[in-house]
C-alpha cells in the first residue's frame, strides 16, 4: 500500500493532508494518515509551538553561512528533547486524539462530497485526459477543480473544532495550564471562553491558504503538463513540486490560522506578552508581517531568531526587555 499527500493545511502545523489514491478504499486512507500522524505528531507539535511563536530555548550567538552575524534557534529535533525533558514522552502527545478525529472527519467528508458532486455534460471519466479534445479535457479541469475546492472546503469546515482543540491542548504546554484535557471537557471549556464562534477561530485563514493552494496547483499543473511536458512519466512530477512551491506562498496563512486557534482563549500562549489579543485574522496578520514572523516555521533544521535583537561588539544579543524565554541547562 502506497500513501500520497498533498500538503495543503494542518491542525498543529500548519497542512491539511488528505490523501488522494482513488484506487485505495477510504478507510485504507484513513489508516495509513492515522499512522503517519502517530509517527509525526512530535515534531507536529513542535511546529505548532513554534509557529504560535514560544521558543522556550534562548537563542546563541551564531553565523550564517555568509558569516553574517546571527541568532541560532534550536532545530526541530532539539525542540522536541526539550518537550520530551519537560513533560515526557507521553507530553509529546498531546493533542493527538483530535487531531486523528479532525484528519478522519476530513478525509470521510472529502471523500462524501467527491462522490456527491455531479456535473451536467461531465466528460467520460474512464477516457485518459490525453485522449480528450481540448475543449473536453478544459471542461474535466474546471470540473474537477471545484469538485475537490467544495469537498475540501466542507471538510475543513467540519474538522476544525477538533483542530481548534489539538492546538489548544498543544499551546497549554506554554504556560502549563491544564483546561483542554479531554475531548468533551475541551468542547464545554472552548464555548465557555469563546461561545460557538470559538470552534471556527483561524478558519478563515485556513480556507483562503486552502483555496490558493488548489488554485495555484491546479492550475499550473494543467498548463504545464498540457504546453510543455509531453511525456507521462515526468507529468507524475509536475503536481508534486508545484504544491511544494504553492504551500511556500500560503504558509503565512497557516501561521496566522494557528495563532487565532489559541488567541485570547485564556490560554497564557494566546494573551500578552507572548501574544497580543487580535481584532481579527487580519489584525493577526499585519502584526506579523511588521514583526517578519508570517514564516515561523517554515525551517526547521536552520533556524534563526529574526525578533527584536541587538548588535553589541559584532554579536547579535537578544533584546530581552520585550520578551522572555526558559533558560535551559
């Protein structure tokens, strides 16, 4: 069995996943995500945290590799020893069972709404795309284009709660609160704090990031594979690195979805100092763009602070009087 994912969003990191295999039954889907996210949900959750903006560990004196003077954060395996230290392995967890409840509610109403979507005049399915006429094989794209932009759409809709509450219960490890422990006690402490629009916080951003992607994949992969790739085995290729590129100009969506899922929630990583209580998304948004944190995340291995800092003998120091980290041995 073979697993293909498109990044597109994620509860706790910033992509939603959904699996794309039509040959493979929907719960062989569901299966192999399920076990990706047990496997992956350490280093999920330590790009959640980075990406809601706590690094617990104080940035050193480095360089870049044009010997730039620089502050070096922790890579995303030292990140996680560091969770692992704090809360042990099992704190390495938290927030996994939503999430594999929003991936499998996602994954079943995509695959629903795939299925219940009909158009009229719909070209023969079973006709390669290759064999089609022009005006046949068009006619496919835009069909399909907005079978899969409404059934993600309706997925994402229905699974963000639970991926409101794997976020949630991820950012208490900020300021260890103990308020998102169960799934139900999740439900009840999130309409308490925040009533039903709570459940949606960060959707917004979530569904713009999910429909630029789409667009920008669908639509390059269409014109590159029709104008300039004529063999089959390279187009296999053109989706692949076309939604790398496309998830690199929607990542800032992703980081400002995630930052809404925990602000003012009562959680101390979504209030000040370590967050400002947003008007809205867009509020979230340009905040981050004047602070150039819109790409928290994004690396993972080389990362370097870009906050506020100062030069002192040629080294770049930390500009502690906004902001505070754990000193760690």
């Amino acid at each position: 069995m073979r697993c293909q994912s498109e990044d597109l969003l994620a509860p706790g990191y910033t992509t939603i996943k959904i699996i794309m295999e039509k040959d493979e039954p929907l719960w062989s889907k569901i299966a192999c995500r399920t076990l990706m996210n047990v496997v992956t949900h350490p280093f999920d959750y330590a790009k959640v945290l980075i990406q809601i903006g706590y690094e617990p560990i104080e940035p050193r004196p480095t360089t870049t590799l044009f010997g730039k003077p620089a502050l070096g954060l922790p890579n995303i395996f030292q990140y996680v020893r560091y969770i692992k230290n704090v809360d042990g392995l099992s704190g390495c967890y938290r927030g996994l069972v939503p999430k594999l409840c929003a991936h499998t509610i996602c994954a079943v109403a995509f695959d629903k709404s795939v299925k219940s979507i009909e158009f009229e005049d719909e070209p023969d399915s079973s006709v390669p795309i290759d064999d089609l006429e022009d005006s046949e094989r068009d006619k496919r794209y835009v069909q399909e284009f907005f079978k899969v932009l409404i059934a993600r759409t309706v997925g994402i809709i229905l699974s963000h709660p639970f991926d409101v509450i794997s976020v949630r219960m991820m950012a208490q490890f900020v300021g260890g609160e103990t308020k998102y422990v169960t799934l139900v006690g999740s439900i009840a402490e999130i309409y308490r704090e925040n009533g039903v629009s709570g459940f949606f916080a960060g959707i917004v951003p979530r569904l713009i990031a999910n429909a630029t992607t789409l667009a920008i994949v669908s639509t390059s992969t269409y014109v590159i594979n029709k104008y300039f790739i004529q063999d089959r085995e390279l187009r296999t290729f053109t989706s692949a690195t076309m939604t790398f590129l496309a998830s690199t100009v929607t990542y800032p969506f992703l980081v400002v979805s995630q930052c809404m899922a925990v602000n003012n929630c009562g959680l101390t990583a979504g209030e000040p100092p370590m967050m400002p209580i947003y008007i809205d998304w867009m509020d979230c948004w340009r905040h981050l763009s004047n602070t150039r944190q819109l790409k928290r995340g994004s690396s993972l291995l080389w990362r370097y602070y870009t906050g506020p800092q100062l030069l002192i003998n040629g080294r770049a120091i930390v500009d502690k009087s906004r902001l505070y980290f754990k000193t760690i041995e």
